[in-house]
C-alpha cells in the first residue's frame, strides 16, 4: 500500500516495516535500535538470517554510534561519497544488536542519497534498509514492484524510479592497507581508490573466503526467464536470427542493426548508466509478460565504464554463473 513521508515516520516509530526509496534501488526499511522491528524486516522478505543488513544514516556524525572510529582512508571515502551509492564496513561497536550484523563482528553503513529517505531518516533515526524485494528476486526499482512483489501487503512510499538501478557498492574497509570491494556497485574500484588514497580492489571468487560477503553466497537478482549472454561481434550479419525464438527479450548496446533480430528489442546505443537503470525493470517486465528468455549483449571490457563491473556482477548472478 502507497502510503506517504509523514504515515511513513509514524509506522516506523512505531515499529513497522516500510518500503523507501533511495538513490539506488528500494529498501524494506526498520528502525535500526529495535530488534523486534529489524527481525520483521527478515521475516518480510523471507531472508536467510545470516545475512546481515545495511544501517543506512542521516549523516556521517552518526557512524560513531554503530562503528569504531575509521581510519582517515574510509574517512576520505565517507565525506567525498555520503550521501551517495557506497556501503562501508568497519567493525562495529560491541552493542550494535546481533540480529542486524548476523553476529559478525563488523557493520556495513550507508548515507543514502535520496531525500525522502533522508527526510525520514532525520525524524526516525538510523534505518535498517536490505534492498525491498523478497529475498532472490531482482531489487525493486519502482514502488509498484514492491505492490507487486507482496500483493500491496508492505507500505511503500513512491519516490519514483531510482537512479542508479543497482545495489551500492559495498566496500570492506577493515584494512587500512587496502580496501576490498565485496559488492560492484555504481562506484568503481578506481574512483574509490583515487579518493582513499590506499589501493582498493574487487572481491573475486576463491580469494580470501572468510572476507566474503555473506549475502554473496545466495542466489541474488534472478528473473523466472532464464539469462543468457549473447556475443556482442555475432549480431551485424544477423546470423542469430533463426536461433533466438520470437519470444525473447534482447538487450542490445552496440548491435547494428537490432530490426535483424527477433522478440522484442531494447538497445541502449552505449549509455550503460541507462542499461543499469532499466535492468531490473526489463527482467520483471519479461516475467510479467511471460518472455522466457533474456539475451544481453556482452559487456566490453570492465574499464571502459565506472558502471560495467557492477552490470556485469548482476548479470552474471541471474545467469546463473557464479552459483
Ligand atoms: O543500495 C543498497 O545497498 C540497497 C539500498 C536499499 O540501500 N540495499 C541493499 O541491501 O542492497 P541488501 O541487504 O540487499 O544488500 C546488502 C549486502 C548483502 O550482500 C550483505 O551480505 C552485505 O551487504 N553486508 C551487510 N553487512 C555486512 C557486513 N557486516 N560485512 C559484509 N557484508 C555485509
Ligand atoms: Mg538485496
């Protein structure tokens, strides 16, 4: 149910859950200092307890109450990108409660940069906020995917589609030699480690296990339809034509000529901020629809847009290839 700012800060305060918007995707978020609240928050999105949550805040003054004091690399970090898409973990205070950081002995932190959830945040204190989709599905990116999602059974209050269309990045920053990049987000490992001052770089696969994200080990962003990459240098002789059945959704970026191609076409022409910014729309649009199968052109080399290595991480999870 659509509800607005001021029923928003009421049922907060009073312990619901409420769906908000951010700059990057949709939040189901709970006062962060009430157990019970923050538990519902699981409940509703039917999320492995062991996946902890993001505090999100109103300013970088409250980072005191959840973390010990960062290091002046994270701090650079925190007043060049807060408000903005960038989680940060540091080791969290000793009474930050267990339901939030599943026991960890770390907090991961956000100023979003949205101003109704900063609005909120103001009147209600710091927020636990795990993007608003039931756990699995691709993150809301509208508030009528989160009516959608839970059949108008969550409040949600509509700040329009969100910018940047992907989860923040999440960054470790528990090393004050290097900071790792445990989730892809809208800002890559080269701005923040321009900034940081200190090298920063990508979480992969069979490094370093027990820094993990825990939320990486779950299936994450998948549609029904099944995903699959389609080869960028394939499409402009339009060989293709004959094995992709009508009922596809494609999305291009460089391709040439996209009439060659059966099903339904959606090409970006190159702006990857705005392939970003659909690709969770255009996933729940071909389920609702009943499309099948998505094929998306491959992505050019991960250095050519600050966006591309999270593009890529995203879309790899809802293939399937990293699980
Ligand atoms: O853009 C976003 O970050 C959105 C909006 C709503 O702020 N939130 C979001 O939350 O994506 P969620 O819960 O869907 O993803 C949080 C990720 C999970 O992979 C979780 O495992 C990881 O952050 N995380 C949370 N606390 C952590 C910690 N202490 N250490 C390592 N990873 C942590
Ligand atoms: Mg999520």
């Amino acid at each position: 149910m659509i509800i607005d700012k001021e029923a928003a800060i009421q049922k907060l305060l009073e312990g619901d859950v409420v769906a908000l918007p951010t700059e990057t995707v949709y939040g189901l978020a709970a006062l962060a200092d009430n157990p019970q609240a923050v538990q519902k928050v699981f409940f509703t999105k039917g999320r492995p307890q062991d996946n902890p949550l993001i505090v999100h805040l109103e300013g970088v003054h409250q980072v005191s109450r959840f973390a010990e004091e960062p290091d002046e690399a994270a701090r650079r970090l925190m007043d060049v990108y807060w408000p903005g898409p960038l989680t940060i973990v540091l080791p969290k205070r000793s009474d930050v409660p267990d339901v939030i950081t599943a026991g960890l002995d770390s907090v991961a932190l956000r100023v979003p940069a949205h101003t109704t959830i900063l609005d909120i945040l103001r009147e209600t204190g710091p927020l636990v906020a795990p993007s608003a989709n039931p756990s699995g599905k691709p993150s809301p990116t509208k508030a009528h995917h989160v009516e959608q999602d839970y059949e108008g059974k969550v409040l949600v209050v509509d700040g329009g589609s969100t910018q940047i269309g992907l989860e923040s990045t999440v960054v470790d920053c528990r090393n004050p030699n290097e900071f790792m990049i445990l989730r892809p987000g809208a800002l890559d490992a080269f701005s923040l480690s321009q900034t940081a001052q200190i090298p920063v770089r990508y979480w992969n696969d069979g490094a370093l296990d027990e820094r993990r994200s825990p939320g990486m080990k779950y299936t994450h962003y998948k549609p029904q339809a099944s995903v699959y990459w389609i080869e960028s240098q394939q499409h402009p002789n339009g060989s293709l034509k004959a094995s992709l059945p009508d009922d596809t959704l494609l999305i291009l970026h460089t391709a040439k000529e996209p009439e060659l191609f059966p099903g339904r076409v959606v090409h970006v022409k190159g702006d990857f901020s705005t392939m970003a910014t659909l690709l969770y729309d255009l996933f729940r649009w071909a389920d609702r629809i009943g499309l099948p199968q998505i094929y998306i052109e491959s992505l050019p080399d991960e250095t050519l847009h600050p966006i591309l290595p999270a593009l890529k991480n995203r879309i790899s999870r809802a293939i399937g290839e990293y699980n």
